[in-house]
C-alpha cells in the first residue's frame, strides 16, 4: 500500500502542479508556427504526434499540463506507460512570442490509439480518439473549454468525523480502455487531478472536463468511496459530505 501511495502522489506532482498559475494563451492562427515545432528523425516503427492545445477563441495554449494515455494497452503490459508533464511551454512577454520550450510538445509513439487529458488555468480538454500511424505525422487540434471544479467534506465511516489526509482523485479512466469489470478504484491511482483533503477535512478539484466524472476517496487503514459526478463548464459544484466506506 506504500507503493500505491507514492505512485498516487508521482501522479499528484505530474497532473497538479503548477496549474494554478498557469499561463492562458499567445497568439492565435488556424496553423502550426513551424519555427516551434521540435522534429527530431522519426524512430523506426514509430509515428509522430503534434499536441496543439488551443484556447480563447483558437489561441495557443501554454503553461497547461496533460497527461497522454495509451488506450490499447493494459496497465499490466510492460509496455504500457503515461506520459505527463505539469506545465507546458512558457510565453515571452517582452516579444509576445511563445517560448521554444514544450511549445506545441512533439512526442514519437508506437502505432495506436491514445487519450489525452489537458488542463490548464480554468480550462481543460479530454480526448480519446489520437490515432497514431508508423511512420506518419498526426497533428491532434485540443480545443479547451472552460471546466467545472467540485469541493467538499470527507468524513470517517466511524465516527461521521471530518478526516484530514484523503486522497482525492480522478482516475484517467475506468479500466484505461479495457474491461471495466477489472478496474479496481484503490488501484487505479494514476489520475488526471488528484488532492489531499486539509485538517477540516475540506478538498477542492479544479478544471474537471464538463459531463460525468468519476472521483475515488481512499484514506489508507480508514476507508475509500467512489462517486460519480456531473460536471458543468464553469461552475463549482458543492457536494454532499462523502462519508467512507470502512476499509
């Protein structure tokens, strides 16, 4: 259970950080400014893809954070891996250039098809159809919305207690593209956007996708929950105070 806790916190670092101080946008255009893209030759047996995150009205996004998921490949496989980074890309005030760095991110994948989680300051995108070809370049276009954000109160199975140190999360998605039969939400712990209740027991998730989210709450040697919720752009949900299930 240590392991899973320091994976679920590897996630909290790679999806979280960062985001609330993001930048929001550069300059807008229907393509790609070729001077930023980054190719390196294509590895063989690989395909290329360009992620271009817009927002406000087809602006380039920077300072967002993703997370790119493989949706042919069990979480079992050895060769299964997400690929996150927390803040992409920066944008030069004094020019009102983008940066190089990160800025559209290029990445040399197996053929397949992947998701993407993306989320920025108040603004996200979720995607599930990148296809990607040997040998082939595929730019993705991931116009961002305005996301909706939850908070709440978590309490002890026991005793009804606000309990501090929750773990809250988002898993990218049941069962990664597989079975959902075998997806188990005290193991699924890599996430899209993840917390840790305060000492009054109170947790806040921004920049949710819009439409139905599931949110896990594991407290080890206490309890856990799931919960389905409806998230609506722009908006901050109150919950109900979620009280554990004993472990």
């Amino acid at each position: 259970m240590a392991g899973l806790l320091r994976r679920a916190m590897v996630a909290c670092v790679a999806a979280g950080a960062g985001l609330a101080s993001a930048g929001c946008n550069g300059g807008g255009s229907d393509h790609i400014d070729e001077k930023w893209v980054v190719r390196e030759p294509m590895p063989k047996n690989m395909g290329r893809l360009v992620l271009d995150a817009r927002r406000d009205g087809d602006k380039f996004a920077y300072g967002y954070g993703y997370v790119l998921i493989p949706m042919d490949v069990s979480p079992s496989d050895p060769e299964y891996k997400v690929l996150m980074e927390p803040n992409v890309g920066t944008w030069d005030r004094r020019s009102g250039e983008p940066a190089p760095r990160g800025i559209p991110p290029v990445f040399y994948l197996r053929p397949g098809r992947y998701g993407v989680d993306i989320f920025g300051a108040g603004a996200c995108f979720r995607g599930r159809d990148i296809v990607v070809k040997q040998g082939e370049e595929t730019v993705y276009r991931a116009p961002m919305d305005p996301g909706g954000s939850i908070e709440g109160v978590v309490l002890g199975p026991a005793t009804g207690t606000p309990v501090p140190g929750v773990i809250v999360w988002r898993p990218l998605d049941r069962g990664y593209g597989q079975d959902a039969k075998d997806w188990d939400p005290k193991t699924s712990y890599e996430a899209s956007r993840i917390c840790r209740t305060t000492e009054e027991g109170y947790y806040y998730i921004p920049d949710l996708p819009p439409g139905e989210n599931v949110i896990v709450y594991y407290a080890p040697n206490v309890g856990w929950m799931e919960k389905k919720v409806n998230v609506v752009d722009g908006r901050k949900l109150q919950l109900n105070p979620v009280r554990l299930n004993p472990q």
